[in-house]
C-alpha cells in the first residue's frame, strides 16, 4: 500500500470520550463555532434527468477539495463545515455536493442516492473538469459517500466515470451486508433507527412533492436491510438487499484503485467493521491509516484545541497527497 507519514499526533481519546460509542455520539454534538465562508449556488444535471445541488466556496489556489456528506445528512452537515473551512485556510476552491434530494436538491431528484452512487460522484467530478479544468480535485467523502467514493477509484461501476486526482474516504462501510448486521446488533440499533428516520423523511419529502408514487412500504423500527430491501433496492434497479450489498461493496475493488488514495478509519466504528478494508488488499495507491479509537466520524483527541482531530487529520493528509506531481 502506498505510505503516507502520519499526523504527527494520533488521535488520544478524552477520558469522557473513551468508546467508539461516546466517540460518535459526542462527536456529533460537541459543540463548536464553525466560521462562514462565501458561497455560490449550482446544479449539476445528470444523465437520467435528476440534478444535484450544490455550493463553491471561491479559493485562491489551484486546487479544488469535493466534499460530500454521508447517508441523511446535507451539505450543511458540521463534518461537512468543517472540512469547508479547513480547505478554505489553506486557499483551495471548494464544492459541497448534495446527494440527490438532499438539501438544497430538494424536488430535483426522482432517484434515490445509496452507498453504490459512485457515478453521481463522477458526474460531480466531470462537472467540475469541465468548469475549473485548471484545479487540481481533492475527494473527501464520509461514511457512504466513501463507499461510492472508493466504489468509483475502483472501477467498481456499471460504466466508466470521471475521477478526481487524489482522494480522502472516512470510514466507509465496504462491506455493506457487515454494516446492516452490525448497525442491527445492541447499542448500534440506535444509529440504525435514527438512519431509518431520516430515509424515511426523504421519501415522504418526494411524495409530497411528487416525484414517485406512495408504493414503498416502511415502518419506523424497521432495519436497514429491511428498509433497502424495500425502497433502495426497487427505487435503484437491484434485485434485493443481498444483490445491492454485492454489487455496492467497495471492499471488492480497493485493489484496483490507481488515484492516490487516504482511507480513515476506526477500531472501535460502531457499525462499521475495519478488518474488511484491511482483509481487501487495497492498492498500493491507497494509503490506510486505522486508529484505536475514533467511533463513527468522531476523532475526539486530548491533544487539540476543541478536541477536533478529523479535520487535523484530513489537513495533514491533503497537503501529504497534494505534495506530490499531478
């Protein structure tokens, strides 16, 4: 695998933030101030007549960091903030991108998004190529969108897509069918049931402004393969749960990725098991840095102002991968 030299501080959990639970959970609401930047509105028209909304932050350099959020969240998610202003201190351009119906692409999107939207990230990619053909890409994608992420290094798609030139996935569930057992198991239920909340809401979001017809059948304590085997799966052309785990996993194709690549991830991920990425063989254009503790794109550290070590981490391995000759 590539080797990348790590963040000089590894993240050291709080002593109140010592398991992959409190880790999640407290990393999502720790609060902290998240400066505004200057953005723009576009829309970026896709090949099945859906579009994806989103925002560019001007920068100064020639880079261009893609940002895209995980599954119910937006662009305007606090890891996706963070990851804005971070870019933005070190001068790059920056796009957040919505996943289909999310956001501010409320109303654009018949089709659902899911953990194999690889290509709707390469029509960002492309997108973007086509307006900043000077900047450099930076991926950075968290949970799903890292699998769709890793999914679209891989060549892991029906048909070819455009890539960016260096790329960052935070914990991404590359084993999809591992995750839905995980995510199924104890204390994990209360992470599924929050997803099944937000997925549903969408749906109910795209009845009300009729874009599908009310034939998808969910209930609120319903599980996440449940819930994929009943709107992901009929909504996004796959025969079942176990054919779009097969077919969206990432894991079968880390070995294949030739962009140079970051994978981040943590032992004690809730529902997101490691070994699977490790047990892969990535590439040896993929650099995997797992750390002990972190949770579910938490990474509180002792070691740092506001107790933030995602985005030193991401920072540190953004200048690392664009050191380096495009």
């Amino acid at each position: 695998m590539r080797s990348l030299a790590p963040p000089p501080l590894p993240c050291r959990a709080p002593w109140w933030a010592r398991s992959g639970h409190l880790q999640t959970i407290l990393g999502n609401y720790l609060p902290g101030e998240l400066p505004a930047h200057p953005s723009e509105p576009f829309r970026i028209l896709l090949s099945d007549g859906d579009q994806l909304a989103g925002r560019h932050y001007p920068g100064e350099k020639g880079v261009l960091t893609l940002v895209f959020h995980g599954l119910g969240g937006d662009d305007q998610a606090h890891y996706v903030r963070r990851t804005v202003a971070l870019a933005r201190r070190l001068g790059h351009h920056v796009w957040t991108i919505n996943h289909r119906g999310c956001g501010e692409g409320r109303g654009l999107a018949k089709k659902p998004y899911h953990s194999g939207s690889g290509d709707d990230l390469g029509a960002a990619f492309a997108a973007a190529r086509e307006r900043h053909p000077d900047l450099r890409q930076l991926a950075v994608a968290y949970s799903l969108s890292a699998n769709a992420l890793l999914l679209n290094l891989g060549g892991g798609l029906p048909m070819a897509a455009a890539r960016p030139d260096a790329a960052i996935a935070v914990n991404p569930p590359v084993d999809l069918g591992a995750c839905s057992h995980t995510i199924h198991q104890g204390l994990s239920r209360l992470y599924e049931l929050r997803f099944i909340k937000r997925c549903r809401n969408a749906i109910q979001q795209r009845l009300e402004d009729g874009l599908i017809p009310d034939i998808y059948r969910t209930w609120p304590l319903m599980s996440l393969r449940e819930f994929d085997d009943a709107y992901t799966t009929k909504a996004g052309g796959f025969l079942h749960a176990d054919d779009y785990y097969a077919r969206c996993s990432a894991r079968h194709h880390l070995a294949k990725i030739t962009v140079p690549t970051v994978i981040l991830m943590a032992k004690d991920d809730p529902f997101i098991p490691w070994r699977h990425a490790v047990d892969s063989s990535p590439s040896d254009q993929v650099h995997l840095h797992i750390e002990p503790h972190g949770g579910h794109m938490g990474y509180l550290s002792r070691d740092l102002p506001g107790h933030r070590w995602l985005p030193y981490a991401i920072e540190h391995y953004a200048q690392q991968l664009l050191s380096r000759p495009s």
